[in-house]
C-alpha cells in the first residue's frame, strides 16, 4: 500500500531563499564528472516510458519545462513537496523531452538555460521524488486538454493532485488553461493548488527572463533569478595556445549545450578535482590578434594542471567589461592583470557573502 510507506518528500533546506551563492551545480557536476553518479544511478527517477514498472503513481504533480529551476520554480515546488508530504505521497514533474517547440516551430525553440540531467539533479535537492520525461510527439500535441488530463494525468498517473502557476497552458494548441484545470480537477475531485508567481522589481521570474539577463550579459541579474550563479559545461579543448605565452593559462571550451551569455570578460568559479578556483571567462572573438571566431576561454587562478579533453563548468559570478581590441600586445597583458585582481576580488566576496 501507498500509504504505509515513508516518502522522503522534504523541501530544500534553503527554499525559503535562494540557493546559496556556492550552492552550485558544481557540486552536482563533479558528481556526474567524477563517475559518482549519472541520471540513472540517482534516488530521483528520470523516466522517458509511462508504462515504466518504476513509475510512482498516486503523486502530487507538477507539469512544466523547469528550465533553469529558477526561484519561481522553487516556489512552486516547495509546495508541491509540502502537499506531498502531508499526505505521505511521493511528489514529481512531468516536463516533455525535446521541447514542444522542436516540432512545431524548430526555429523558435529557445537555447536551453539547464540540460535535463542537470534539471534532474536540481529537482532532487529540491526534494522531488520522481522526474518524468515524457517523449514529445504529434500523438501529445494533438491531445485535447480534457484526453491529456484524463489519459496522461488520471489514467497513466492517478495524480494525488496538482500544483500549478497561474499561467499553465497545456492540450492541443495550449487551449488548456488554469480555469479549464481547475474544472478538470475539480469534475475528478483532484486537488490543485495555484501558486502565484515569485516577482522582482515588478516583474515575474521566468525562464525568459533569466535567458535575457545572460544575452544582455546581466549575470548578476540572472542569478538573482535563479537563486543561484548560472552555469554551463563544456569540454576543455586545444586552442591556439597564446594565453599560455602571455601568462595567462586558459582552456577553451567546446560542446556546450546549454546557453552562453553574450560576449564579454567575465568573473566566475569552477571546480576541479573537488577544490574551487577563481575563473576569468572570456567570452567571444579575440580582436587584438585580429581572430573573428566566437569562443570561450576560461583561465583558472591559482591552477596548475592539464584540463584537455575534460568536462569543465563554470559558475557567472559578474561581468567585468565588454570584449575590446588593445593597441599592443602590453596593454592587453595590462588590462589582464587588472581583470584578474577583479576576478579574485568578486570571488572571495562571493565567498564570504555564502558563510
């Protein structure tokens, strides 16, 4: 029986805030990197198939994208876990994988801020029990919203009940809304809870937000959105190799899949083999030496080591200044120096506000 069973459904010890400075997904990612844990070796379940033996049924739920799990996210969320575990039920999301835009308009679909094993890991501090991924195609975006709600929802899940915010649309071309929710839940006498939006300044917290804080560079502003420095992973690949004749090590990074601010020099930490460092990140072309090629230069203080063909990720602490073309090679040197006393400075306040 369901209820003679213990959930450990319990909210995030810092929910009540945002996430600690140095919370991080550094730690998570070291995790994954170092072979400590992969989506499926986690307690929280990532399941792609309704018809999984693992799947929880009776759960409190919520539907969404999550991307970014932002403060308005864990708000939502906190009280999904909180209903959850008044009734001793396990607590899940239900997002869909790829983005629902893929098929509909390829072109619009927005660069991710999270991947979904690094969501997965973000849910699970959060406190939810189960993640379910459910594989995007024409059959779900023709569902109407009562099928979805009586297939997907009562059928597949027996949800408990459902914690929504009050902007969820869902069903075939969005048309379900939270008042149509509401009526569903209501003819199936399923609880559902709004929880209304976490706002700054005036403004509603949103993934939207958070990615056009990054473009404008705003990193600062971005992490106030999301309750934590934003980060991104890559793999450290051979550049040209010229910061390491000027002085200044640094590895470049490759394949990232999630977005990247917009160009620009900017402070941030990282962590290797455990132990976390002061990062200078260098976003974009390298106009001094006439190199018109985007890229993403990280350099480590205080590092010495060979990071090549590794996974790296990097946490946005500030933007330092904008990308510029210097008349020597002395000046840059110069200017680097300055930007790494920034860097280092940035860092230990960072640090001293996470006590």
């Amino acid at each position: 029986m369901v209820g003679s069973r213990k959930y450990d459904c319990r909210p995030f010890a810092t929910l009540t805030r945002p996430f600690s400075p140095l919370f991080s997904s550094l730690v998570l990612s070291h995790r994954h990197e170092s072979g400590q844990f992969s989506v499926k070796d986690l307690d929280l379940n990532v399941l792609r198939d309704l018809s999984a033996s693992q799947l929880m049924k009776r759960v409190w739920l919520s539907i969404g994208n999550f991307d970014g799990v932002h403060r308005g996210h864990q708000a939502m969320l906190s009280r999904l876990v909180a209903r959850a575990r008044q009734d001793n039920l396990p607590c899940a999301v239900l997002t869909f994988d790829p983005h629902p835009l893929t098929l509909i308009r390829p072109n619009s679909v927005p660069a991710p801020l999270t991947t979904l094993e690094q969501r997965a890991a973000l849910l699970r501090e959060l406190g939810l029990n189960q993640v379910i991924a459910y594989p995007t195609d024409a059959a779900l975006l023709e569902m109407s919203p009562a099928a979805f709600f009586e297939q997907i929802l009562l059928q597949k899940l027996d949800i408990a009940g459902l914690v929504e915010g009050p902007n969820f649309l869902f069903g075939h071309h969005r048309a379900g809304t939270v008042d149509t929710l509401t009526t569903l839940c209501a003819q199936a006498n399923r609880p559902l809870e709004i929880v209304q939006p976490v706002l700054v300044e005036g403004n509603w917290i949103s993934s939207s937000a958070v990615r056009q804080a990054l473009q404008a560079g705003q990193v600062k502003q971005a992490a106030d959105f999301l309750g934590r420095p934003y980060s991104l992973t890559g793999t450290v690949v051979t550049g040209a190799q010229r910061g390491r004749t000027l002085g200044f090590p640094t590895a470049n990074l490759s394949d990232v899949q999630t977005l990247i601010p917009t160009e620009g020099v900017y402070s941030g930490q990282a962590m290797v083999q455990q132990q976390l460092y002061a990062a200078a990140i260098n976003i974009g072309p390298n106009p001094t030496f006439r190199e018109e090629r985007q890229k993403m230069e990280i350099h480590l203080l205080d590092f010495a080591g060979d990071l090549y063909g590794q996974l790296l990720t990097v946490e946005f602490l500030d933007h330092l200044r904008p990308v510029h073309r210097f008349d020597s090679v002395d000046a840059l040197k110069a200017q680097l120096d300055i930007d790494l006393a920034k860097v280092r400075q940035t860092w230990q306040a960072a640090k001293m506000r996470a006590r």
